[in-house]
C-alpha cells in the first residue's frame, strides 16, 4: 500500500497505515515503545533519502557523503 508522508510536522490523525503497524509491534514485542522507535526509525530513513535526493541533484555527493555517513554513524550511538 503506497501512502505519503509530510517531512516538515507532526504525524496527522489519516496516518492509520502507521498506526496500525505501530500497534501490532506493540503487541508483538510487549514493549510500549515500540511504536515510537518504529516511527523514528522511519523519519530518519526519509531524511536520509530527502539528503540523497539533494545530493543528487548538486554534485556534491563526494563531500556531504562523508559528512552524512560520519554525522548518520554518531547518531547511530546514541
């Protein structure tokens, strides 16, 4: 199932797609957080693929590539 999702706010009451699998990960896992590892998790994939889509476009992928993997590895430990 295709759907969007919008970069720039908080998650909207029509995001059931999300929801739904939030909530079977809550129940698979018994962990109440779950849900909200998965939508972080998410975010951060779509801003790694907005950073790749702008890295594209500028032909500066050699430079910000090392940024991005060093910047993305730091935030990996945390």
């Amino acid at each position: 199932m295709p759907f969007a999702v919008e970069t720039l706010g908080p998650w909207g009451s029509s995001a059931q797609l999300f929801k739904e699998i939030a909530a079977r990960l809550i129940d698979t896992l018994g962990d109440p957080r779950a849900g909200a590892h998965f939508g972080q998790r998410l975010s951060l994939a779509i801003q790694r693929g907005n950073f790749a889509s702008l890295l594209g476009k500028t032909g500066a992928a050699a430079i910000w590539g090392r940024f991005f993997t060093l910047f993305s590895f730091i935030f990996s430990l945390v």
